[in-house]
C-alpha cells in the first residue's frame, strides 16, 4: 500500500461524513426557504463538520457564530458602501472587530471574516439577502453537527485508547533506558530518557483533550452512551498516569545525576527498572482488556519495589535513596492507575503510601499458589 493510499485511509469517513452534511445542508435549506441558490448552508455544514471530528462542541458552535455575524455584518455595510477591493478591507477589519468586541475566540473571529468574504464575493451587489443567508448557516451548522453526533458519531473509547496507549508507548520506552542506563553506567541514556519523558507533558495534554471530547461525544450521541463507563475507567486513571510521567520525569532525572557523579548502582537496581517497565506495559494492557485486571500490574510494581528497596539496603547513598524513592513512587503510581481503571472500582478514598506500599511488599513475598 502506497503512502498516499495510508493518508488517504484514515480519513475517508471524515471526508464522506463532510460530503452527506454538505449535500443533506443544500437540500434543507431549498426545501425550507425555497431559495434557488442556498450556498451558505453547504459551506456552513463543511467547515462546522471539520469542527465536530475530532473537537468539542462548542468549537461548532462557535464556527457557527462566526458564520453569522460574518454574514450580518457584511450584508448591513455592502448596502452602505457598495462592494470593492476596498471595501473588502473594511469589511473583514469590522467583521473581525465586532467579534472580538463580542468576547469570540480565535475561530469565531476568523470565521467572521471568512464569511464577510464569501458573501461580498457572491453577493457584491447587497440586495438585502441577511435572513436568508443567516437561516442557510443556521441549517448547515445545524445538520453538521446532527450529523456528527447521529450519524457518524466518532469511537470515543478508540480515540482515548489510542491517546494513551501513545503515552503508555513513550513511558515504557523511557523507563526502559533508565535501566540501559544503570546497566551500562551511562548518563547519557538517562539525560536521553529525561528527554522523552519531558515531551510526554504534550502527550498528556493531548490525552486529557481526547478524555473530554470523548465524554462529550458520549453524551451527544445516543449510539455512542454504551462508552460511557469504559471512558470513567480512562478518567479515574488519568490523574495517575500523570502522576507516574512527573515521578519516572524525576527518576530519570536522579539516575542521571547519580551516574554523572561516579555512581556505582547495584544490579537489583536496573532489575527493578526492568520490572517498572514491564509494569507499564502491564497496566496499557489492563486499560485496553478491562477483563485482564491489575494482578499483574500489582506484581511487577511490587517487585520492582521491593528489588529497589533490596538494592538500598547493601549500599547506603543518598543519590541512591533518591532513586530508591522515585522507584516507589512510580510504582504506586502505576498500581493505583491499575485499581482506578478496574471495572469494579469505587469510589473509596485512597489508601496512604505507606499502606500500599506495604501491600506490594506483602504481595511480592507472599507464596505463589
């Protein structure tokens, strides 16, 4: 399969999406206001359809209200001032203006201005057409975003799957050259690990905007409330996995500056890294397969744990404590991202550090059945 055959792939839903709002817009508006000509109802329904995939509602919404006050605008003062290169300019100036005197955002003030455009360009006359073509928007806008939300309506349990898993592909990767790094002595790996794991603040982000459309998609769209409880697992495990990037952030930022130092970690040490990665791995896959649950998480963070506390024991340093520390850390983190993501979990306050760590030294050196 060719490159442009991959692009053209992941997007031909979207575009034929666009192409049913635009066709479904155009009939709405002729048969509603038995306008020979509805051209603002398609572009309506195509630029607030590419607002819809992939974004809140609101951001529509505001496509939408950009729509119209273009159209408005524009339609009072070509009457006035007739139409021209001009009065072009001054248009778009007043158009932009008025928008942000209003309090609208960026999209609302450029879509002001695209519409003051369209309308001077197809209608440079100003016959007074400001109903009309305000009622077209209003229908385009209206069928893009029932469309987006009846028809087509996105996977949000795939688009927040898909986000942090990246995440998940990233941390494991990170933490997996924090242990080549204290295996082969290298700082660095670890500055390199400190990096990537620096980057993933983007990710995050990005993770916590896919939670939010997500959730509203499956308030919006009747075909999509099935994910609703599948996105609370997401949700109720997002402020851990945080917690898991700042505390492997500040692990690697240990690792480095203890091997910069002339450190020599002992070998149970990159064991247990080796463990907190397979632990991350773990936990990506008890986000995507509720049913695989957390035992598996639990025992490699306790693990971990109890290998970096073994670790300390024979080599008292405070570089090396601080490592130690940060091992823990992580390691509730991922143990407590794994309980909230569990199907049966509650909403019972959170066990104390101590107490859980206790848990993973209890469940690592209990015997195995």
């Amino acid at each position: 399969m060719s490159i442009a055959q991959l692009r053209l792939r992941g997007r031909v839903w979207p575009i034929l999406q666009t192409a049913i709002a635009a066709v479904a817009a155009w009939y709405l508006a002729k048969l509603l206001l038995t306008e020979s000509r509805p051209v603002f109802a398609p572009i309506a329904a195509v630029i607030c359809i590419g607002a819809t995939y992939g974004e809140r509602r609101q951001r529509a919404l505001e496509l939408i209200g950009g729509v119209v006050l273009g159209i408005g605008v524009a339609d009072l003062l070509v009457q006035l001032i007739g139409a021209g290169a001009w009065q072009l300019g001054l248009l778009v100036v007043l158009a932009m203006g008025v928008a942000v005197v209003l309090g609208g955002g960026p999209i609302l003030v450029t879509e002001a201005a695209v519409s003051a455009i369209l309308l001077v360009l197809i209608e440079p006359t100003g016959s007074g057409v400001l109903p009309g073509r305000i009622l077209e928007a209003l229908i385009g806008g209206g069928v893009a975003l029932a469309i987006s939300a009846l028809a087509f309506p996105q996977d949000p349990v795939l688009l927040v799957g898909r986000s942090v898993q990246s995440i998940f592909g990233e941390l494991g990767g990170a933490l997996g050259r924090v242990g080549d790094a204290l295996e082969t002595r290298d700082p660095a790996q670890a500055e390199a690990a400190l990096a990537a794991v620096r980057e993933l603040d983007a990710g995050m982000r990005q993770f916590e905007h896919a939670l939010g459309v997500a959730h509203e998609t499956a308030r919006w769209s009747p075909g999509r409330r099935s994910a609703r409880p599948e996105l609370v697992r997401y949700s109720s495990s997002a402020r851990h996995i945080d917690y898991a990037i700042r505390n492997t952030r500040v692990l690697a930022r240990h690792v480095a500056r203890y091997l910069r130092s002339g450190g020599d970690p002992p070998e149970q040490l990159a064991l247990a890294l080796r463990d907190l990665t397979a632990a991350t791995w773990a936990l990506a896959a008890a986000l995507d397969e509720p049913g695989r649950g957390n035992a598996e998480v639990r025992r490699l963070a306790a693990r971990a744990a109890s290998r970096a506390t073994s670790s300390f024991e024979g080599a008292r340093e405070l570089g090396l404590a601080e490592i130690v520390a940060q091992v823990r850390s992580t390691a509730i983190d991922l143990m407590r991202a794994a309980d909230a993501a569990a199907p049966s979990s509650g909403t019972e306050d959170e066990a104390p550090s101590e107490e859980l760590l206790l848990e993973l030294f209890e469940d690592e050196h209990s015997p195995s059945i």
